[in-house]
C-alpha cells in the first residue's frame, strides 16, 4: 500500500512511500523508493523507514532527511511519548540524510532526545528540530521519585510529555563524514505536531498536539520568531479542530493547513467536514478556500503558479479539483471513477504524480505532465500487479432512504464474483469506522478494508454510508449529534430492510460487522433486532459512560453525546449497547488490540462477559502488542480476518 509521494525541487525524482507486510519476520516493511523520471527506475533507499515521519527533501534536492524505525518491534501505538520516556535515557537519536550524488545514507547525531518534527531551513545543511524537552521531563521524574512518593504518581499533576525543545541544527559535511552543531531555538509548553520554514519572514511555524484529547483547544497554529527568540510564541489559530499538513504559498506570504473538526464545545462552532484554509501571515488573516466545496477535502497541492490542486470527496469518489485563486470557482477534472491520493505538483516542470485505485483497479502510482492526461495516465508502479491477473468483484453504489426522516443514504455494494446483480444473496453489512470516514471506490485491501475478500467468499457485502460519514455535507456528518448510534444503526437498517424488499438479498442470511466505530454500531444493532446471524465486533464500545472515562479521545464523545455524562445521563445510557444485552441472540466474534487506548480493551471484555452470562455464543481474540491499529504484526491482521470468515462460515447459514 502507498502512502505519500513527492517530488524533489528539480522534478527529476519522485519519492515513494509504500508499507509491505514481511511475513518472515512478524513486521511491515516501510519502504522508501526514489523514481528517477528520466531513467524511468525507482531505487530502494530503505526498507525501516519510521512510520510518523514523511521524509523531506533539502531546499536545493541535494539531500532526503529521513528517519528511520529503530524502536522495538513489539511496540504499540499506546502512547509513543510514554514508552520512549519510560526507558530514557536512551541510545542517541538520529536523522539520517541520503545524498543523491553518493547514494549515501548518513547519520546525523542529535543526541538522546525524542524527536517529534523537523523541516529544512532555506539552506541545504540546516534544519530545524522539535524533541520532547527531556531536561523538564527528567526534573519532573526526580521530583516524583522522591522518598515520600518513591514510585506513585500524580497523574494529572505528571505533565512531562506536555513539553518540546526547538532545535537549529547546522551540519558540515567533509569527505562523507557529517559533524553537527545543535542551537536551541526555544523551550515551548506543549508536544510539537509539524514544523515550517518561513524564509521570508524568518519564522519558524509550528502546530500544537497533544496525545491525549480532552479538548481540541490544545490544537493550534503557533509562530516563533528567530530574530528574537526571546520572545514568547504568537498563537495565530483559536479554530477547535486539528490543523495540520502546512505548506507555504509559492510568494512566502501565506501558510496553507487543512483543519479536521471533532465537534466543538462552543455554541457558535458547527461539527464540519474537513476544510482547507490560507492564513496571511502579515496580517493573520484567515480564508477558507474552496468554499462551494460540497464534501470533504482529503489533501491538496501547489503548482508554481500559485494555484491549488485539491482532492475532494463527494459520495464514493474522490476526485481532482483546481481553483486558480482566492475567487475563481473550483473545476472539477474529469478522469477515472474512483479514488485519487496523495497529490504532488513539481515546482520545476508542474509534473503531477497521484496515487489512483478503485474497486476494479488496485492502487499504483501515476505520473502525468498536464491535467489533459488524466484519462489516458501510465503507472510507473506494479507492486499490485496480482491483483490484475485474478478477477475481482463488481461492485456498484446502492441507495435508500431512512424511512423516518426520508434522508436518502447509499453505501458500496459489492457482489461475490460472478453474481453481479444476481438475487437472493447472503448478506454481510461491513461498517467503517470513525465516524467521520467514508467508504470509497477504492482497492486497497487489508485487514480493515477486506470487502473484496469477503465477496470472493461468496458474500454479497454492503458498506454503508450512515449520517456521520464525509462526503454528503456537513449537516449529514452532524446529524448524529446527541444520536450517534441509534440514528445511524436506523439509517443501517433501512438499507437492509430496502435489499430484502428488492429481491437482493437473502433474509435468513444477514450478518453485520465493524471495526472502531464500526464496532460500536455493530453492538448496538446488534441489541436491536434479531435478524442477524452473526456478528464480528472489532474495537468496538458497549458502554458509552465507561468509554469517555478510559478512552485517549474523550472530546469526541463529550462531542456526540452533546456534553458531559453528568449533564447528559440519559443519553449515554440510551445510546449504551450494554443496557440492552438482554435482547442480544447473535453469536459474537470480538477482536481487540491488546493495548488499545483509543477504544479501552475493557470494552471488548466487557461485552464478552455480558454475552456469555447470556449464554449467547461468543468468542474474544486480544492481539498483543497492538494498539487501536493493527499495525505491527501483519500476522494479527491476517488471522483476524480468517477467523472472521470461519465465524461467518460457522453462525452466517450462509449456504
């Protein structure tokens, strides 16, 4: 699966991301190509490049500063700034620059502090640097492990992952060998998301993060001066949702950010889709771009122009936009059904590159020199190439309508091989998580997105697109406020209820599943009617109050339910799967990270004790070393989905 793409300053070479699982060693590989457009090759720079950090090219393409994964691999996205202190101090960090006149990979010391961000300055030996302030955090651990305290901690008191150190590395490179010199910038007092150079203002901008999300007022814009670093760092954003992806306007006047909303505790603030905005940064001025934009934004380009390539979801597509400037209308380009990522534009040449797949067309990476060749594109890629010798399902967009407030809702429908269109089938219902996701025509197959696989397997599958998802407006991603599961379970069912009408479906022969929030809809439909067979529950919530209290993201919550669990009982309770077990029949398969604080495991446990007090046949499978993602060992993806498909083979009555 590819990830990112980017193009160096001269447009000769493209660089690509790209995840493989390594079957042989219990991990997934991230592969770091460079595709030189000229020789039409790609080559291999690493294999163990670091998942959080996008390589960056130098100002001037001489060099790619990277990071590389040297963590354990056992790790677990728990709590990345947790696990690096509680061993601390630890071995020296390093970045690494690979020189494309040597083919070099270098290191780069930058001592033991744990890097968060970095971005080049204007120079091709200079970089600026945010880690987590090891010196503070060190002085708040000998505080605590004092003879009083010895080893109890204060938790709210505790804030030692809350703080950043900036750094200004310079490096000198002779004969291959790179001595550093390391200048700090400035302490700040909180975790550093994303770094930006502003030339010409001298500036260093910086976003604001926090691993924990009570409020999403700890998410912001900030400006730091470097011809006086004395003085404090300017706020520029007071928005309640998270910025990020900065890029500086092609004149250096402006910073581009997306902004993803999560709900907002303020009344004049609505919950929107994902926007992108352009903030002058003489006179912090803030526009929204893309204004008559229906759907969500996914992500955006530059050209050297100054005008903006944007990819835009609407329904299931997600296309290519451009908008020339602030007053121009947005124009969509006309190219393939399906689903575009990961735009670059070359500064150079205004080559364009994209990442493109749908349910019939694997993902590859594409190179294009104008927008007119969108239709006819070439891939320079096949690492997918499998996946284009095998037939794959058809599939196609269903829609109904939820018969209590006539809301049209539609969802992918994908047939099992050979029966497109064919009737009475056994259904699957596979939900998407979020909720503010989206099922797209797409093909990206894993342990998430397994649909395709699924319909191989004989089943016709239904990914809807309940109210919540992107892509339909804001007011139809809101709309579950204060209902955020028996609004979109009802929007579910109807779906079901308008296949059985239309002959399509099979209805002794229904089953349902979800991963994240996708599992708390799969436990509450689940309490709602009986009609499923089976039910594959994964991450999900059963109990809304005990969720908030647990979870790394109670903000979301607090969000939906419209406030806290004190101010709002009834709706956590109503909304709460566990208060109505008792109507619960389904045989349930549960899976579950291991060190999952997105959505606590107690959950899953806590659904599995209710269901076997039941005496309702039941099965829970914990991951180790996984958190909300499984990400670390592909084969828990793998066995996941197997043991999916033998519960839907042995409970489905498929046949």
């Amino acid at each position: 699966m590819y990830t990112s793409l980017s193009w160096s300053p001269s447009g000769q070479y493209l660089l690509i991301q790209a995840i493989h699982p390594s079957w042989n060693d219990s991990r997934f590989e991230n592969i770091l190509w460079i595709y030189n457009i000229k020789q039409q090759k790609k080559t291999i720079i690493t294999r163990n490049l670091h998942k959080s950090f996008k390589p960056q090219w130098s100002p001037n393409g001489q060099w790619i500063a990277l990071l590389l994964d040297e963590s354990p691999a056992n790790s677990s996205d728990q709590n990345q700034y947790q696990r690096s202190m509680n061993n601390y101090p630890q071995t020296e960090q390093y970045i690494y620059l690979y020189s494309l006149s040597t083919n070099d990979l270098l290191p780069v010391q930058i001592g033991k502090d744990i890097p968060l961000a970095f971005t080049w300055s204007n120079t091709d030996l200079s970089l600026y640097l945010a880690t987590i302030n090891t010196q503070i955090t060190m002085a708040n651990i000998n505080d605590m492990n004092n003879e009083e305290l010895r080893d109890v901690i204060h938790y709210r008191q505790n804030e030692m992952y809350e703080q950043s150190s900036i750094y200004r590395i310079v490096v000198d490179e002779h004969k291959n060998l790179l001595s550093v010199k390391r200048n700090l910038i400035k302490n700040v007092s909180f975790l550093v998301g994303e770094l930006l150079f502003v030339p010409l203002q001298s500036k260093l901008l910086i976003t604001s993060v926090s691993p924990l999300i009570e409020s999403l007022e700890v998410f912001e814009i900030y400006s730091i001066d470097l011809r006086n670093t004395a003085s404090l760092p300017i706020r520029l954003t007071d928005d309640e949702a998270i910025e990020s992806d900065l890029k500086l306007s092609i004149d250096g006047t402006h910073v581009l950010f997306l902004s993803r909303s999560l709900g907002s505790g303020r009344k004049k603030f609505n919950d929107t889709q994902a926007r992108l905005y352009s903030m002058n940064l003489i006179d912090g001025q803030i526009t929204r771009l893309a204004q008559s934009f229906y759907g969500n934004i996914d992500t955006y380009a530059i050209t050297s122009h100054g005008s903006l390539y944007i990819l835009g979801q609407l329904g299931t597509e997600v296309q290519i936009y451009s908008q020339e400037s602030l007053s121009s209308d947005l124009i969509l380009h006309s190219g393939w059904n399906g689903t575009y990522e990961s735009i670059t534009v070359s500064s150079q040449n205004n080559f364009i590159a994209f990442i493109y797949s749908s349910t019939q067309n694997p993902m590859e990476v594409y190179i294009i020199k104008h927008m007119d060749e969108l239709r006819s594109a070439q891939a320079i890629t096949n690492e997918n190439k499998l996946f284009t010798q095998r037939s794959l399902p058809q599939s196609k967009v269903y829609q109904w309508k939820n018969e209590d407030d006539h809301q049209m809702i539609e969802g992918l429908l994908h047939y099992p091989l050979g029966k497109f269109q064919a009737k009475n089938l056994p259904l699957l219902v596979l939900i998407h998580g979020g909720p503010y996701e989206g099922n797209t025509n797409s093909f990206a197959p894993d342990w998430l997105s397994w649909a395709p696989l699924a319909a191989t397997e004989g089943w016709l599958v239904l990914e809807p697109n309940y109210r919540g998802s992107v892509g339909y407006g804001d007011k139809f991603m809101s709309d579950l406020r204060y209902r955020p599961l028996s609004l979109p379970g009802r929007d579910i069912l109807y779906g079901v209820d308008q296949l059985i009408r239309d002959g399509i479906v099979d209805p002794l022969r229904v089953s349902i599943g979800g991963y994240s929030y996708g599992g708390f809809l799969t436990n509450w439909l689940i309490t709602q009617t009986k009609r499923f067979n089976a039910a594959l529950s994964s991450a999900g919530t059963i109990e809304l109050t005990s969720s908030w209290g647990a979870m790394n993201l109670p903000a979301l919550l607090t969000y939906l339910m419209g406030g806290f669990p004190w101010e709002v009982p009834h709706i956590y309770q109503n909304e709460s799967p566990m208060y109505q077990l008792d109507r619960v029949r389904t045989p349930t398969l549960i899976t579950t990270g291991e060190n999952d604080v997105r959505v606590s495991t107690s959950q899953s446990y806590m659904l599995e004790r209710g269901l076997y007090y039941r005496g309702v046949p039941v099965k829970l499978i914990t991951f180790p070393n996984e958190g909300h993602a499984l990400i670390n060992n592909p084969w828990h993806g793998k066995i996941k989905v197997r043991e999916e498909l033998k519960w839907l083979k042995k409970y489905g009555n498929q046949s």
